[in-house]
C-alpha cells in the first residue's frame, strides 16, 4: 500500500510541475521540477557521457523522486493497528523504504535493468565476454560482485531508513509514557532526529540513484 501512495505522490508532484509549464515565465512547482531536473542531469553526467546518458535522466530523475518520497513517508507519524488473525502489531502507515522486501525488490529490478542497457548497448556476445575479462578464471568473480551490487544497493538503503523509523518510534513511545517533563525531555531529541532523518534521507535517496547509474555506465560504457 505505502509503495503505491508513494507513487501516486510522486505521480502528482511531477504533474504539479508541469502541468502549467511555461518557457517564457516559469514559477511555482515548475522551477522546483526545473532545479531537480537539472541536478539529475548533473548526477548523469558525473557517471556517464551525457551523449550516452541522456537517455537515463528519466529513470533517474523518477529513481531519485520516489526514494526520496519513499524515505519520508514514515517521518511525520506512524499508523499501528492490532491484527486479528496473527495477533500482532502491524505497521500501516510507515516509509516503504523501511521495509527490505521493498528495497530489494527495488534493487533487484535496477541491476536487471543495468543487464538489459548492457546487452542493448553492446551486444548480447560482446556483453557475456567481458565477464571472461581480463582472465576467463575471474568469471566467478564477477558473479560474486553482481550478487553483492544486488545486496548492498537494497541492504543499505533499508537498514538506513529501518533504524531511522525505529528510533523515531522508541522516542514516541518514551514521549507518550512519560509525565510532564519528561515528555518534554522525550519530544526535543525526537525533534533532532526527524531533522536528522530528513538528511538521512535524503542521502540515501541521492546514494541510491548515483549507484545505479554508476552501475549502469559500467554496463553500457566500454572505458568503465
């Protein structure tokens, strides 16, 4: 559910800023999608050729918004019902990227995807070959590097935002159960860590999309 809602506000952010765009006079949410299309572009060329990395900069530019959206969903509060049937506590409203089914999936999908502009870029034959480079007995190697790309693309991003949303949650708690100062005592360090979960999150979301399209200029890009 916290994927969709995710994509149905990335969705609408984008459409927010380009549904009255204007080459002329451009203001509002359209300079905001401007500025972040621009960096995007910047993070693209950082890793690629721009001749070659064009076509990337939609991927990213909607790797980096949906991260990033993803990352903060859980900052604000957090929903808990008591299921019935399991009779446990379930987070229902929560950042997906807190959850590694989410976040692997996620990272799974992008190196499939580096496989597939890979394949395109260079040729099916060309492609299986340079597993084989410089020596063919490293070809083990590589595919021990392709499991551990997979694993510490969706690792890293979950346990960031897991131990931001479990320390967020230990705090409310503390705030909800403790009497007069010491609920004041409880909301000032939940405070600093919510503004420390924004940069959180945001780093992650930036250390997401840069892997990716550092992976995938690997892929496509000969001299890598």
């Amino acid at each position: 559910m916290m994927v969709t809602i995710t994509a149905i506000i990335v969705f609408a952010i984008a459409y927010a800023g380009a549904r009255k765009a204007s080459s002329s006079k451009p203001s509002g949410m359209q300079n905001i999608m401007e500025w972040v299309v621009d960096f995007v572009r910047g993070i693209v060329a950082s890793t690629m050729d721009m001749k070659r990395g064009e076509k990337y900069v939609s991927l990213a530019l909607t790797l980096l918004m949906f991260v990033f959206v993803g990352n903060f969903l859980g900052i604000p509060f957090s929903i808990t019902a008591d299921t019935v049937t399991w009779g446990h506590h379930t987070l229902w409203w929560k950042s997906p990227t807190a959850d590694p089914h989410v976040t692997m999936t996620f990272a799974i999908a992008m190196i499939v995807l580096t496989h597939v502009f890979g394949i395109n870029s260079t040729g099916f034959k060309s492609y299986v070959a340079h597993y084989f480079k410089p020596q063919s007995w490293q070809f083990p190697l590589h595919i021990i590097e392709e499991f551990a790309k997979t694993l510490t693309l969706g690792l890293r991003l979950f346990g960031n935002i897991y131990a931001k949303e479990v320390l967020l949650a230990m705090l409310a708690a503390a705030g909800g159960a403790a009497i007069g100062f010491g609920t004041l005592a409880a909301f000032a360090p939940m405070l600093i860590w919510q503004a420390f979960g924004i940069f959180v999150g945001s780093i992650q979301a930036f250390v997401f999309t840069i892997l990716t399209l550092v992976y995938i200029a690997q892929k496509v890009e000969p001299d890598h």
